[in-house]
DNA sequence: TTCTCATTGTCACAAGTTGCGACAATAATA
DNA sequence: TATTATTGTCGCAACTTGTGACAATGAGAA
C-alpha cells in the first residue's frame, strides 16, 4: 500500500473574491455529496509535505499560505456506507482499495491563497471542485462542517498576530480592499478611520501611486506589503 | 493488533511548584533516556479519550484541563534503531510488537494539573517519571524537545484568552501565587499593581478570607475562581 | 507597649490604543 | 462650475496599561 492508513489530511482553502471569503469544496461523482479537499500521507513524506502536494494538485499552485490547526480523532467521523458509496459511484472496486474503508484521523490545515491565481482541479472521486461562500456552503460529508468552523475560528485569531490578509491580497490593493478582507474573515464591519490608522500604524505597508478607478470620486492609494529586510 | 498503527500522542504535563512550571519527564528502562509520557490510539476510541486516558494511567487524576496543540508528521522523527534498544532494554521481544519500530504521526496534547494532586506512575518501558523544571530539562529523545517548545509557545498565547492559570493553582491562592503561575508562564517578570487590577477587573476571581501565614506583613486575600453560573 | 520591616491593597498619573465623527481633498459627471 | 461619492487625516473621548507611591497590616524586636 501507498499511503500511511488511518491517516488522513483535510484543507479548508480560503480565498477572497466578490468581496466574500471564499473555500474550495470538492462535489463526488453523481452522489452530489460535498466534501473538503484532502488526502493522504506517502511512506516517506513528511506530514506537511503531503498537504502541500495535494493543495499543488487541486490549485495548481506551489508556495501557499498554510498553517495546521487541528487533528481530528473522533471515532464518528467514520462512516464506511458513504465512503463505500462514493467509491462505487466512481467506478472504483471496493477489493481495489479496502484501506478507503478504515477509521481516519485527519489532520486539518487552512490554506490562503490569491483567489485569481487559481485553477481548481477535481480529484480522481471528484466530478468538481468549486469555490463556495462561506455564507452559503453545502451540507457537507463526515465532520467537515466542524473542520470549517474551526478553521475560521482560528482563522480570526490569528489574524491580528500574523498578518494574514496579505495571503489572500493581490501585490497590490488599496486599502478599502484590504478591510474588506478584514471584514469578511471576521464577520463583522470595522471603522474606516481607525483600520486605516492602526494599518498605516504597523509599519508594513509600503505606498504607491494612485489608482484611478475612473469612478467619481477621490481615488484610493495603492500599497503593497514591505518585503521584510 | 490492538492500537491504530503509525499514530501516537505526545503529551506535556504542566505543574507549579516552587515558583516554576515543571513538566512530567520519564526515563526508560536502562538506557537513561528521556521522552515525553505518551501512548496510542485503541480501535474504536475517540482520539482525545485516549490521550485521556494515557494521562489518568500517569497521573491518576480524571478531570484535566487537556488542549491539543499540533500535530507532528515529520519523517525525521522516526529513528527505529532509538526505539528498538528502549524495548529490548525493557525486556521486549521485537517480534511481539514489530509495530513498534514504525514510522509514527504523534499527535501533541499539554495538560494543566495540580501539583500537588499528582501521584507519577510509570508505564511499562519506563523506570521512573519525574518532574523537571522547564529551565533544567535532560536531553529529550525523537523531537520531543521541539514539542516541549511549542507547548509552551501555545500556552503562553492562549494564557490570556481562556483563563489557564486556574488549572495550575489550589482551590485557593493569594494574588502573589497567581501571579507567578503567570510569571513562571511567561518567563517574565510582571508589575504587581497592574496584575492586580488586570485579574480584578476580569471578574472571574472571588475574594474569601485572609490568610494568616504567620509572617511579619500584611496577610493577603484568598481567592478562588467563580463557579460560572 | 511601641517600633521596625516586609508585604499587600489601592490609587493617581502618564502614556498609549481604539471607537467615532468631522473635515477637507479629490476625481469624474452633470 | 456645481455635485457627489469616496478617501486621507485628525481631534476628541473612552479605555487600557506601565509605573511609582501611599497607607494598612501582621508579626517579631526593643
């Protein structure tokens, strides 16, 4: 066998777009069942390294924002009906891989990424993957609902401490974008003055020209993070 | 075989005593190596059950405060050669547990306990577990240094927001041993009068009779946290 | 009893941070 | 040129935090 059993990894992948945050749900072939991406760990592979091999693989991108948050052990997360389900509807024999049926512990991380940059690509069970609102997700398989939750939970408090907007910013934006993104992760709307304030106040924004958006008003700055050195 | 293979739990076992936070250390049978308590994950036990239980088998204690802080997966942790002198040391048969010398994914937990309240028992691969102040730790085995490292970092991140000093301290302390709890915590020295009025004006703590030390000053308070509700 | 001394509870003050509203500046349009 | 929506900035009040100071206390010493 391929892969470490009863291992798995599960990422919630985060991206921003149409002012809203944005994650990545697979959809399995015919059962219109949801689930998150994952996958599983190699013999020989770090942990970290496979969860960076599979993001390369559903988004085509290579350095990625990633961060584990937690390791998910409970015994109800294993349900093999379903998972026999889908592998059936995929045209898999459950003889070829009965490994698939086995209790998983999975290790779930968050990604953050530039939604542009992106090109999602379904997996061998999967049919498609798409971005979804957080706002509006589907029921999803398994525990992923909680993974999600969890996921924005730390998320949010983490966002003070590691400057995290940045990962799911363009190189450029102004800063009505960037609160945006503020206001989207933290669910709530902030005080223009005082972001912009408390922004500027950090230190690691670098200014630019301006941008004109040709709409009727003052046009926005243009900053881009200062590259640490 | 009666554990989930390639999967273990390390845990990092908090204690305040003498002015320092100390963790529970143990040393194999012989060798006088060290290595966090751990343990593995029995078919058809949830995942933070078991870590559970690994801490009442070493502690005795049923109620801990118990938080998960992250998951290692490298490959460099496994050292096979390591682990099969521990257990021929013990009087193992590698035969008898061959799963043993695999490659394993260690799942990280840290619990906060009562000192006082701890009788430290020995598993079967070890002759003794101690305590060790942070600040005069023996070479520990694997990564398990690494792990001791970001327990702490994850403590002292989460000291302020979920109220942790309580799971080290008796039923009731005096302001001074509370804030050593913290200062032991932070590896810093705090000013008396702002902690104070910080741990006051959170509302959590109630305030009881004095107590009498039978030295020549003011005795201070006695307090306990609130029962919420 | 009175004095001494270490420790404790509290507070005033300065310095810093944050929420909120206001103001002028700007870019396109009417 | 006037209008309008948006942006950069600032002043003010409210709140938090670091720091030192003060009086109160409990036991032993004189």
């Amino acid at each position: 066998m391929e892969h470490l059993p009863h291992i798995a990894f599960d990422s919630v992948i985060f991206g921003f777009s149409g002012q809203q945050l944005k994650i990545l749900i697979m959809e399995y072939h015919r059962t219109k069942w949801f689930a998150l991406p994952g996958g599983f760990v190699r013999y020989g592979e770090n942990l970290n390294d496979a969860v960076r091999r599979g993001l390369r693989e559903r988004t085509g991108l290579e350095d990625i924002y990633l961060e584990q948050f937690y390791t998910f052990g409970d015994v109800s997360r294993h349900q093999p009906e379903v998972m026999k389900r889908i592998l059936l509807a995929s045209g898999y024999r459950l003889e070829d891989c009965p490994w698939m049926l086995d209790r998983f512990i999975s290790v779930a991380y968050y990604a953050l990424i530039n939604y542009d940059q992106v090109d999602p690509r379904p997996d061998a069970l999967s049919d498609s993957i798409n971005w979804y609102s957080l706002k509006d997700l589907p029921p999803l398989l398994f525990d992923h609902r909680a993974v999600v939750d969890r996921a924005l939970t730390t998320l949010r408090s983490n966002l003070d401490t590691r400057l995290l907007g940045m990962n799911l910013l363009p190189p450029r934006f102004t800063m009505k974008e960037m609160q945006q993104v503020y206001e989207a992760i933290l669910g709530q709307s902030l005080h223009r003055g005082s972001f912009q304030r408390r922004m500027l106040g950090l230190g690691f924004l670098e200014r630019h020209e301006k941008r004109h958006s040709g709409q009727a008003h003052k046009s926005p700055y243009l900053y881009s993070f200062k590259t640490t050195g």
